[in-house]
C-alpha cells in the first residue's frame, strides 16, 4: 500500500490518478473507469469526479493506493 499526499480536504479520483502516476494525462482515466477496473474503498468505481478523502484505498492496475 502506498501513500500519495493530497493538499486540502478531498480531491477528485481523476486528479489523483493523475497526481499517484498512474496515468499520463487525464484522458487515461476515462479509459481505465470504463473498463471497470478501478476500485475505491474495495468498490468498482466509475466516476472520475468522486471524491476521495484522507484514508480512502484506491485499487487500480496492481497498485495499492491511500488517500493521505
């Protein structure tokens, strides 16, 4: 599990992907929901606007991910 430091309260799953270097760009992120192989919190997500707080486990391509 890897921790990505976030800066405020919440940021949308879109922007954290991006900023964890899981994607290059945030046309990516499109593609990944859609196939469905995004987890939030152990659940299959497909929104790239949810919100994720301090905590929250992002599952996505092997990786392991926290809020933080």
């Amino acid at each position: 599990m890897r921790d990505v430091s976030i800066q405020g309260d919440a940021i949308r799953l879109g922007q954290f992907l991006k900023l964890a270097d899981v994607v290059d760009a945030g046309s990516d992120v499109k593609g990944l929901l859609a196939g469905g192989v995004v987890r939030v919190n152990g659940e299959v997500e497909s929104r790239r606007g949810r919100q994720l707080v301090p905590g929250d486990e992002v599952v996505v391509a092997g990786q392991e991910l926290r809020v933080g």
